[in-house]
C-alpha cells in the first residue's frame, strides 16, 4: 500500500518541470528531477509489480493440496476484497490514471479468483455436486467486471486528473503547486477511503493468525503470497521516504498526507511476520485427519465423474 503523488502536467510537456524525466512524466504526470524521485517511482511499481504475483503460488498450493477451505480462512479473504473494492471504488470517484484504475481492477478480480476457488473446495471436500455451477458463476461474474471496467476506463483515459499511487491501493490526490493548501474534495475521498482499505487489510490478518494458531499447521498456505505481499510493502515505505515533497510542502505536511497507507502498511508489515513465526513454528505440522480425508474423498469424486 504505497502511496505517491502525480502532478497533473501535460503529456510530454517539460517547461513546468525542468531536468525531469521523460518517461516518468509520460507515463504518470509525474516531475522526477532527481535520483531519489526516480528511484521512489521505480520502487513503487515493483512494489505493484510484488502485491500482482502474490495470488498465483496461492493459486497453485490450493490446487496441490485441495484444503483450502481448511487453509484460509473467509474472513481474510474477505477482508482482502473489500480493501481492494475500496480502492477500486474510490480510483473512479478520484479521477484516477488509467494505469492505476486497471491495477486497482486486476487485484479485485484476482481476489474473486481466491474467493472462486476457496468456495469450490468448500463444495468440493463437503461431497456436494455444485462445483460445475460455482465455477459458471464466477465466470460471469469476471465477463461482467471486465466489461464494466471496459467502458469506465474510457472515461478514466481521457481525465488529466493527478493520481496518487499506492502500491496495493491506488487513489488521486491533486497538488497545488503554489504551496500546502487544506485538503482538497480528491485528497479528502482518497485519504477516507484509503484509511477504510487499511483497516481492512490490516484487519483480515488476525482471523489467519487464529486459523493457523488453531489448526497448529499452515499445509495449504503458500507463504510466497505474505512473503511477496511484505517485500511489496517494504518498498512502498521506502518508495514514500525516498519521494521528495512538493515544492513549499514540509516534510511532516507530507507525511501527514499519506498517514493512512504508512500506518496500514506497517501494521499489515507486524502481522505478515507474526504470520512468517507461524509458518516457522509449525512447518512440522501436518494437515489433521479429517482434512486429509476431505482432500481425499474430493480426488475420488473427481475420478468417479470422469
């Protein structure tokens, strides 16, 4: 959850920004004159680039056990899309770049994808038959995201609005560049909405760290997903104390404006590695019986209907 400010400038236009860099102001309205301003945007996408790929060794384990119904719990999932879903919402109320509304729309749909499969499992390891209508569902429920998005991103391309960039949630916050001025109505919407997506993610944790701490193992967990979603928050912090703050803006101002994304990353950052303890204290553990026999009778059903 980083958080970065872009100036609304011209595309490719350097007079209000000499000695900035082309391809950061084509790319994100943003005036980079220095090292440090571009180092702050190179660690803020592959910040982006980390929370991206954190789903897919999910994917994959939960596909390799079959318990991850057992594994995750509900509420962390949950938790996890509402945050995302904030920001989602908020990027189209705060005139945001297309680039962070399609992000902010791709971590939404990967999380229906966790959502998706944790609920086929659910079905699945219980002996029902209702994985084939699940899976239909999801379908087009993903068509009718990615059509709606479709036609608001064409409204999103064609505003100049300035963005706010954060890693895993992405809000506008336009800058006045005569000096620090009170919160504008975007800084206002972005700085609710992303200390609600905050909470949110730092909330869903603790249901995980319960559902470890009660099944004393984490088989069906991938601990790539926390270790990509901390190495993305760590370079979110970095990325916010490397960007140097708007002309006639202070230090603490600064700060002050991406309060909700500093604190949300680092408390999500505490209980990633409460949770990284957890994978270290019971990586002897394995799976109880009764998930195992789950696991088990879902393989068989499978192979009686093929």
């Amino acid at each position: 959850m980083a958080a970065r400010r872009w100036r609304g400038l011209p595309h490719g236009n350097l007079s209000a920004c000499p000695n900035g860099s082309r391809w950061v102001m084509d790319m994100f309205h943003e005036c980079a004159q220095d090292g440090r301003d571009i180092a702050s945007v190179v660690l803020g996408l592959v910040s982006i680039c980390c929370f991206a790929a954190a789903s897919f060794p999910q994917f994959y384990q939960a596909c390799k056990t079959g318990i991850m119904d057992r594994a995750l719990s509900i509420y962390f999932l949950l938790g996890w899309l509402g945050g995302d879903l904030l920001n989602l919402i908020g990027s189209f109320l705060a005139d945001q770049l297309p680039l962070q509304v399609y992000t902010a729309v791709y971590y939404v749909l990967a999380d229906l994808v966790m959502l998706s499969l944790y609920c086929y499992y659910k079905v699945k390891n219980r002996g029902g038959g209702f994985a084939a209508p699940i899976n239909t569902a999801f379908f087009f429920l993903s068509l009718g995201m990615v059509s709606t998005v479709s036609l608001l991103g064409r409204g999103a391309a064609v505003a100049q609005g300035t963005a706010t960039f954060k890693g895993r949630s992405l809000l506008s916050a336009p800058t006045n560049e005569l000096g620090p001025e009170p919160f504008t109505r975007s800084e206002i919407i972005g700085f609710t909405i992303g200390s609600i997506s905050s909470v949110l993610y730092l909330c869903s944790r603790v249901p995980q760290i319960y559902t470890n701490y009660k099944r004393k193992s984490t088989v069906g967990v991938s601990y790539s997903l926390f270790a990509l979603v901390m190495l993305g928050n760590s370079l979110y912090g970095i990325s916010v104390l490397l960007k140097n703050p708007e002309p006639g803006q202070g230090e603490g101002d600064y700060v002050l404006h991406h309060l909700p994304w500093l604190v949300g990353s680092l408390g999500v950052l505490s209980l990633d590695v409460v949770i990284s303890f957890q994978f270290l204290a019971y990586r002897g553990g394995r799976p109880s019986t009764h998930e195992e026999r789950d696991a088990l009778l879902g393989q068989q059903g499978d192979s009686l209907e093929s």
